[in-house]
C-alpha cells in the first residue's frame, strides 16, 4: 500500500509527502520534510514487514500520546513541534472512519431547545428590568 503524510497545520498545510519505502522527518539538509525547529534526525517512517513504524529521536505525538517507537494505521495524526501530519493510505478510509457511531437520537434536539428557552427568558427579564413597572414607560 502506498503511503503518504499530509501536513495538516503551519507551512505544510496541504502538502503531501509519499513515504514510499521510508521517510525522515527533520532539520538535515538530507531530511525528506524539513525544518529548522526539529532535531536533525527528529524521526523516521519506515516499513517493516508492510507495516510502518514510527521511530522518534525528538518528542512526537501519535493521536495526541507522547511516543518514541510506535506502528501507525491510517488516519493517525502525527504532531511533530509545531507541525502537524494526517497519515492517508490512498484508497482508503482511517479506521476511525469506519467505525461506527452510535446515533444521538432525539437527546440531541432537547439540548437546542433548552438553550432556546434559556435565551428567551433571558430577553423577557431583560425587558422586564428595564420596561417593566417603574421603568421607562409612564402610567
């Protein structure tokens, strides 16, 4: 399967980065994406038996957790300092994707209309304090 990184934040928004047989993320002339603010050799992406580990010199978040070896699935978010990465395996959905979730059902509606009621009562007290007896309106 071919994949690839997009950069979700920052500079590298939009971009996309094919990992292919392997790719290092870093400040090395030589790194496949580059910035000054990581270590030279920050981390690495590679293969290993048709799946791809995550190797980490420098401090990395997978799906929010601080890791240093870790293997990755599609639609994991990588974090990496100020950058920000989507795994994507072209094709196909992130497992989170597909899984399912449960229906919210009509709880849901009740929570708009209770915000709904609050709003309203808010206005008529207003309308009260300031137009109710003794206010502005004269007798």
């Amino acid at each position: 399967m071919n994949y690839r990184l997009k950069g979700a934040s920052g500079p590298m928004t939009g971009r996309t980065f094919d990992i292919g047989d392997g790719l290092t993320i870093g400040s090395a002339p030589d790194a496949d994406i580059r910035d000054a603010a990581l270590e030279s050799r920050h981390a690495r992406i590679r293969v290993d038996d048709d799946a791809l580990v995550l190797e980490a010199d420098g401090p990395v978040e997978v799906n929010g957790e601080a890791v240093r070896r870790r293997a990755l699935e599609s639609g994991d978010e990588l974090r990496i300092a100020t950058l920000r990465f989507v795994l994507q395996a072209p094709g196909l959905k992130p497992a989170r994707v597909l899984e399912p979730v449960e229906a919210a059902g009509s709880g849901g509606r009740w929570g708009w209309l209770l915000a709904a009621g609050a709003a309203a009562a808010a206005g008529a007290a207003g309308w009260w304090f300031l137009l109710g007896p003794g206010g502005g309106a004269a007798g």
